[in-house]
C-alpha cells in the first residue's frame, strides 16, 4: 500500500502535521509521498490512498489550495482518502468546502479533521502569538490525533469531525474579500531592512506565488496570498511590517 499526501503550507504548521502523517503511516510499514502543490502540479491516480491536508486562512482553505485540486486532483476510482486542515483554533472548515469536490472526482472522503496548531498571524492585538506552553501542547496533541487518524481509516473507520455549514458558506463569501486585501497586502505593509537582508533570494524561490522579484531590491507583484511564508521563513529577520521587525515563529 502507498499514499499520497497532497499539501499547502504557508509557514511550516501545516507540513508539521504531514511529516506526522508520514511517520505515523512509516511505522506501520506503509509509504507515502509528500505533494507540495505550491512546487508540483501533477499527481498519479496509481496511490492506493490520498491525504489533503492545507492551511486555514480565513477559516476555509485558501484558494491555491482548492484551485490545485479542482484543476489537479485526479480522477479516481473510489480510492479512500483523509482531509486535513490546520489552523489556529481549534476548528477548521476546509473539509466541508473540498468534500463535495472531491466525491465528484470519485474519492471515498473517509476522515476530515482539523488540527491546531500555532498561530503565525499576529500582527495586531486582536491575533495573539500561541504562547510557548499552549504551542508545546498542540504539537503533543497533535501526535495524538494524527496517530489516531490513521488507527481508524487504516480499521476503515468513518471519522468525520462535524463543520458548519453557516460559517463555511460565510467564509467562503468572505474570502474573495480577504484575498483582494491579501492581494496588496506585502506592497502596503511589507518592506525590507536592507542593514540585515543578505540577498540570499530565499523569499524570492520560496514564495509559492512568485509574488517576490528580487533583483537590486525586493518588489511585490499584486499575487499575494498572505501566507507569511517570507517573513517568518527569512534567515535574517529582515523584513519590517508597518517599519518593524517582527517576531519570527
Ligand atoms: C491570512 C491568514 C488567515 C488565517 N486565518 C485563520 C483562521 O481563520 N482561523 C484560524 O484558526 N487560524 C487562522 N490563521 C492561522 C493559521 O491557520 C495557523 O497559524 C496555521 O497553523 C499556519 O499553518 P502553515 O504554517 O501551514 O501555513 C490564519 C493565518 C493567515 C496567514
């Protein structure tokens, strides 16, 4: 048996949770291969299983994520899979926005989970950092419940967490709203003090829009999904919102 674990990661919370999913498969002498959508666009339709697993932006998935699968996913005949969103509450609405897609494109959605982890986005007072304490908890908790996630669909065990129709129907309507800001949002808030930056161009090859151009400076394209994988990924520190540095994950 082999699986394919197909995923967005802004900043690493998200791919946390897939290495989890590998070992947790890996121990029971089961293989996976991992599927970055933000650098691959084709998957086989050959994998015994699949597992989505994205980030929660705005509390349903972010549309890279679900563009990649409406375009890209591949047709299947009845394979069993697992949706995963991570998010910093607790509860995450990406999998009753992708499971009505993915069933049309011949998937058994046998788990849709989400799991929390640190938050990423705190740039304001109401968006608070995870506390250090509450940030070991989740990733404990959530080597509990990945171990358990697989437990029960390897037993082919439905395990199906219930998500709000209301708030995703108003999430999905708000995001579009959302993105329109995230568009601009680097050009607006972002710059770069150049005292640290080493050139190095890791923000440039990592942004998973190409939004970043680096040639004698930094500039931003109007793709920007605000993922913060820039800022919180740069070696030096050296992007400033609003003129400050900010505090790296
Ligand atoms: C633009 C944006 C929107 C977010 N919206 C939510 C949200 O609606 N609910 C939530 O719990 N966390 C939200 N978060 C926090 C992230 O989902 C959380 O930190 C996640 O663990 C990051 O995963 P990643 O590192 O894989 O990108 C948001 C983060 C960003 C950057």
């Amino acid at each position: 048996m082999k699986g394919a674990i197909i995923y967005f990661s802004g900043t690493g919370n998200t791919l946390n949770v897939v290495n989890l999913v590998v070992k947790e498969f890996g121990e029971k002498n089961i293989e996976c291969d991992k599927i970055d959508i933000s650098k691959d666009n084709t998957v086989s339709k050959d994998y015994d299983f699949y597992v989505f697993a994205s980030v929660i932006h705005v509390y349903v998935f972010p549309e890279i994520f679900t563009n990649w699968l409406k375009k890209n996913a591949p047709i299947v005949d009845n394979k069993r899979c697992i949706v995963l969103s991570v998010q910093a509450a607790y509860i995450g609405y990406g999998g009753r926005q992708v499971t009505k897609m993915l069933s049309s494109k011949g998937y058994d959605v046998m788990v849709v989970r989400s799991i929390p982890m640190p938050n990423n986005y705190y740039f304001n007072s109401f968006f608070k950092e995870t506390p250090e304490q509450r940030k070991k908890e989740m990733k404990e908790e959530a080597i509990l419940e990945v171990r358990n996630i697989v437990n029960k669909f390897l037993k082919d065990e439905g395990y199906i967490e219930k998500q709000s129709y209301i708030i995703t129907t108003i999430s999905k309507a708000v995001y579009p709203i959302a993105l329109r800001h995230f568009n601009k949002w680097a050009r607006k808030k972002l710059t770069v003090d150049y005292t640290r930056c080493t050139k190095c161009k890791k923000c440039e090859k990592e942004c998973p829009t190409n939004n970043i151009i680096f040639q004698e400076n930094i500039k931003f394209k109007d793709k920007c999904i605000s993922c913060l994988r820039c800022v919180h990924k740069c070696p030096v520190n050296a992007f400033l919102y609003n003129n400050k540095h900010f505090n790296q994950m």
